[in-house]
C-alpha cells in the first residue's frame, strides 16, 4: 500500500450577476451544511442536476419570481459545467429508494448531472 499525494486545483468562474449571485450564495450556504469541507470563507461540496433545481424552485417560489426572472437564473446554473447535464430531469420526481444518495448511488436518469463546487468569501 502506498501513499499518493496529488495538488488541487480550482478554476474560478465568473461571478453571476443579479438573482443569480443570490442563489449562488443559496448554493454557498448549502454547501456549508451538507458539503463535506467546510472552514473560514470557503466551503466545497458536491451538487446533483435535481437538487439545484429543487433549490430554485424554492428560491424562486420564496421571492415570488415571474418566470423570466427565475429563467435568468435557470440560464446561470445550466451554463456552469456540469458533468452530463439532463435536460429531463423531473426535480419533483419521487424516488423508491429512500437510502437513495445522489452523489454516492448517482443515476443520470433520477438525478441528471453532477457538478462540485469550491465556494470562496
């Protein structure tokens, strides 16, 4: 058994503007509580295609968005780069298995994309 070090590293994107930049501290604080590290300023987690949508369809339905400016925000998280994002994803879709992780037991169909993120303040 050995012992491999490797080097990180982080390709910062461009900060989204207006309600984006709101939900994407949404994200931020997400990742705070179910991210797996965490410290002063900065957090990293993994985020499944289905549930930023569900957290826009809270996002959008707590500030009572008109459908353009939740699609606004639809556009920013559709442009980041997700692994195999789906264009089908039902976010509202039940799923059978409630030991069901996206990340860990990830189904393209259920779940769509996957993506994580470094969140820096």
């Amino acid at each position: 058994m050995g012992l491999d070090i490797g080097i990180i590293n982080i390709t910062y994107l461009p900060r989204p503007q207006g309600l984006a930049y709101r939900f994407a501290w949404e994200m931020a604080t997400e990742a705070s509580t179910s991210g797996y590290m965490h410290g002063e300023g900065n957090n990293w987690a993994p985020f499944s295609q289905r549930k930023v949508l569900l957290m826009l369809d809270d996002f959008a339905s707590r500030r009572s968005l008109p459908a353009p400016q939740k699609a606004e925000v639809l556009a920013w998280v559709r442009s980041l780069p997700w692994e195999d994002w789906r264009d089908n994803v039902d976010p509202l879709l039940s799923v059978d298995d409630d030991d069901h992780d996206p990340i860990l037991d990830h189904d393209p169909d259920i779940d769509g994309g996957l993506i994580e993120l470094h969140f820096n303040w």
